[in-house]
C-alpha cells in the first residue's frame, strides 16, 4: 500500500466511521449494560510534549490538535501528568507493569541491535496485559515495542494475541524516496538514513496463537501513522462484542522528521522547515486519534471504551523543535519539560466529562486503573493507584501521590505537591529546590532558603532507593545535553 493508497484507505475509514456514528444517533440506541467490561485503548506518543498540542493550550508553538481536544471533552485533562523516565524504554517499562522500572533494574535504554543485546523487560516479569488476556480480553499491540525482541520478550509472549510493529526503538516513516514524503535533518543528528527494511528495523506482524515466527512486512511506502491507525481499526472492527484491549504506540513524533507534504503544506505559515514537518507530525498523530475515536463511535460502544492518550516523555528540545520557554528543559532531563507529558483519559460511563485536572499523577496509574475498569485483579503489586474513585466530587481534592521519583544513574528527581527537587551527583552541583506553583518554569532554586525540606526530599529518596534494584545493565553513554538554555547530563 503506497502513500496515495494509504491517504485513500483512511479517507474511506472516516467516511465510513461518520456515516456509522450518523446511523447509531439517527436509530435506536445500542444495548449497554453498567456492568459490561469495558474496551480499553491506550495510545502513546513518542516524544511528545504538553505545549505541542492546542488541548493544554498553554504555548505560542501548539499545534492544533482537534481530535485530542474532542478526547479531552469527553474526559479529564491532567495538567501535571508524569511519566517515570525521561527516554523511551525505561518509560515503557513502568507503563506494561505499574511499577517503577527500577524495581526489575530497567534504568537504562536498552542497547541498540537485533535482540538489545539480550535486554529488556524480563521475561519473568509480568505486565499488565497478560491479565487482561487471561481476563478474557482480545488484546493487541500495534506500534513501537521496545522492551526487548528475543522470542520470550516479544508481545506476543508477553499477553498479547497480536503484534504488528517493530520492536526497536526507531524506524522510517516510509521509504525517503516515496513520493509525497517529506524528510528533513535534525541539525543534532546529522544526516541520517533510514530505511524499514534495514537489520533491525523491521516491521512485523505476529499471532500468538500460531507456531510461526514474526512475519516481515515489506511495506516501504506506506506512511507509518497512518499505517499503524488502519491496523488499529481493523482490530476494533474485528472485535465485534468481545472486550478489547488495543496499545497503539505511535512512533510520532520522535526522529526521523519524516511527514506527508500534503499534511507539510497546510503549515506554510511556519518558516523553519524542521518546525514545519514536526508540526505535520503532530497533526497527523491527531487524525490518528480522530480515527479511532470515529472507530470507536461507529461500533456502538463509545460510552463503555476507556481511551487513554499520553506520550513515553517530553519532547526533544535538543533536535529544535517544541517550546523552550514555557517549561523547562525536555527529553534527556528530569525538568518538566521531559518528565510531565500528556495524559487524557476518557470512560464516558464513570468518569466525569470535560474537566482538568491538576494533581500530581503517574502512568504507574494506568495498570491499576484498567485493570481495575476490567474487574480482573493484578498479578502485580503496583507503585501506582486506581484513579476512577478519585474522579468522583467529593475526592477531587485528594492528593494521588505523595511523593513521586526518578532515577537515570547519577541524575534523580522527586516531587511531592508543588516541591520539586533536582540533583546530578555526577555534576557534584548542589541540587536545586523548585517550587512550581510560583515558579513552573524552573529558574530560581530554593536549596539554601529551604534547606530543611530540601533535606526532607532527599532523605525520602534515600528510603526510596533502598528498594529499588541496581541496573540489570549499564549505561551506554554519558550524554552532555544543552536545551532550553540549559546544560544537563544524562546516563543512557
């Protein structure tokens, strides 16, 4: 399927899906029972920020995203939602289990190459969606894996009944010779080449329940969002009144900088060509959304589906793209720009509509709020809670976290309420006290006027380390990162 033919397949699913949602408003109403399993989805962005999209509404540089601001109308916005790494596969980790990543030692990025080395999530250790699958639940994962391919580390051996995707950390968009392709280099990176069918990033498709290896897809023209979008509909079309679980992980818009010049073109008002096609990036990541969403109505079953959007972390600032200036830093740091990310959550039956939310949450709460949803109890014990009876009025004030953590080798972070503190032991700097509530940008540290709650959080960080595992492996490189105005170091 080349570009021009996926452009026509998704326009046909969203005629479709319209005329669909149409008939279900026109015609009686579906059956729907409270006590229903809900469908689950969770879509996640690859380096993403807050301030890419019209929905938080907070930066000059936001990229209208109408698709997650009608998700957003339908459920809760977090405004201080966090992920648990600053880089993508330790990140991942805590979002399959509920738990920080460092409690199975997965600190680091896993090491570039056919099988990562032999890395990644251990096998022995359970995500979530395996009790979804034992839970009776078809489940798949379309997208970005990155927690290891060797055979016992793969989806499909780690619950669920489908895989189409790649399993490494990065691949092409299509082929850079595709007609109505887009590429332009990150001044950080150089000029790099990539190719879907080059060693390692492949895409597959694979069945559990079947002896065959992972199948190699040899499209090269298709462009990847919307190829990973019309496989996520084929999926929801083809669950009929079984429960699903989809994860749809979107490589958009982490690098190659790779869009289709007819989503380039609607942004000629943007002069830097980088900025340019990062922002088609986003917008086709948006149409994504709107598809499923589209999906999700046509089948009847819109009020009793949970859609959870959020992104692995913040965006790479360092490539020059995304805003600098309203948050503080990006991916490869632990100031808001890299830790806080999306997270929208829409369950029109028991979650409140339309509403923000400011608390400090986690996407160590997703496991434990979808298994919850689907009535099925965890394998796990999980550093994360249920967030669907906190939604309710009379909660709403009520903390979710008192303290959250981070760790990347030297560099630490831990937050409690509007307190953040940061330290590098590597830099062997004195570590900075943030208060966000007057201060959300990071510029002024408190360390020497609050000395004794900067002793407080770094105590609570000692007793948090303490349980938690050294690296099952080492990091690869120590990167010097200057962004935002900042120079900061990272272990990865």
């Amino acid at each position: 399927m080349g570009i021009r033919k996926t452009i026509a397949a998704i326009a046909c699913i969203l005629f479709a899906s319209g005329c669909a949602s149409q008939q279900i408003k026109l015609g009686a109403a579906p059956e729907t029972q409270s006590s229903r399993k809900p469908n689950i989805i969770l879509i996640v962005a690859d380096d993403l920020s807050q301030l890419d999209l019209s929905t938080y509404g907070r930066s000059p540089k936001s990229i209208p995203t109408p698709n997650l601001d009608r998700l957003a109308k339908r459920g809760v916005t977090f405004k201080r939602g966090y992920s648990t790494a600053s880089v993508c596969s330790p990140s991942r980790a805590a979002l399959m289990t509920g738990q920080y990543q460092q409690r199975h030692g997965f600190e680091f990025l896993t090491p570039e190459g056919p099988d990562g080395g032999g890395h990644g999530l251990a096998a022995s250790q359970r995500v979530f969606a395996q009790d979804l699958q034992t839970g009776g639940y078809r489940t798949a994962m379309i997208g970005k894996w990155h927690l290891g391919s060797t055979k016992d580390r793969i989806p499909t051996s780690r619950g669920f009944d489908q895989f189409f995707g790649f399993l490494s950390g990065e691949t092409a968009y299509a082929d850079e010779k595709s007609e109505g392709l887009i590429s332009v280099t990150a001044p950080y990176v150089g000029k790099r080449s990539f190719a879907r069918n080059a060693d390692w990033i492949k895409l597959f498709s694979d069945f559990a329940d079947d002896a065959n290896p992972p199948k190699i897809e040899n499209d090269e023209a298709s462009y990847l969002t919307d190829l990973l979008t019309h496989k996520a509909v084929e999926f929801i079309r083809s669950s009929g009144t079984e429960p699903y679980f989809l994860y749809l992980a979107h490589l958009a818009p982490h690098s190659p900088y790779q869009a289709l010049e007819t989503d380039v073109s609607r942004f000629s008002h943007i002069k830097d060509p980088l900025e340019r096609t990062y922002a088609a990036m986003i917008s086709s990541l948006d149409r994504s959304v709107g598809i499923v969403l589209n999906a999700v109505e046509a089948s009847g079953a819109a009020e009793d589906t949970l859609i959870i959007f959020t992104a692995d972390n913040g965006a790479a600032t360092y490539m020059g793209v995304s805003d600098c200036e309203t948050l503080a830093g990006g991916k490869l740091s632990y100031f808001e720009g890299g830790a806080r990310v999306p997270l929208i959550v829409s369950w029109p039956r028991r979650w409140p509509s339309g509403t923000n939310d400011s608390r400090n949450v986690s996407q160590l709460d997703l496991a434990p709020t979808i298994l919850a949803a689907a009535k099925i109890e965890a394998a796990n014990a999980f550093d994360g809670r249920d967030l669907t009876p906190l939604m309710v009025p009379a909660r709403l004030a009520e903390a979710v976290h008192e303290t959250l953590f981070w760790r990347t080798g030297s560099e630490y972070a831990v937050l409690s309420g509007d307190l953040k503190l940061l330290s590098n032991t590597r830099q062997g700097a004195f570590p900075w006290l943030f208060d966000l509530a007057s201060d959300p940008r990071e510029t002024r540290s408190l360390t020497f006027e609050r000395r004794s709650e900067v002793a407080d959080l770094q105590q609570r960080y000692q007793d948090w380390a303490k349980s938690m595992k050294p690296p099952a492996w080492p990091a690869k490189q120590v990167v010097q990162v200057f962004q935002c105005g900042r120079i900061s170091f990272h272990e990865q």
